[in-house]
C-alpha cells in the first residue's frame, strides 16, 4: 500500500513538473531589465555627482607610486 501511496505521489507531482515546465515555455519572455535602466540618467546632474563621487573614493583607494604595500 505504501509503494501504491509512493507512485502515486510521484505521479502527481511529474504532472506538476510538466505542468509547470508547459508555463514557463509558453511565457512570453520578461524584458531586460537592464535595457530599462540604460539612459534612464542620461543628462542627471545627480548622477554625474554620484559618478565623480566613485571614481574620487576609487583614485583615493589606489596605492601611491613608489609607497611600499
């Protein structure tokens, strides 16, 4: 009876499997989001702060030429 409960349990969820396998190949395809985001800050004078801001903490993080490490 447990063999019987165990196949019939697999059974089940093998159709869920296809079921889901079904969904996912008949979605249609999410857009990039990262084709969203690009040029969204085209021209933001926050951004560019922000920007300038990064490369100031990343110059600032570089080892001096001729300072030992």
């Amino acid at each position: 009876m447990a063999e019987a409960t165990l196949e019939q349990r697999m059974t089940v969820l093998e159709e869920r499997v296809r079921e889901l396998q079904d969904a996912m190949i008949s979605r249609p395809a999410a857009p990039d989001w990262l084709d969203c985001v690009i040029g969204s800050m085209k021209d933001e004078p926050a951004f560019d702060e922000v920007l300038a801001h990064g490369r100031a903490a990343r110059e600032a993080d570089r080892p001096v030429e001729g300072q030992a490490k």
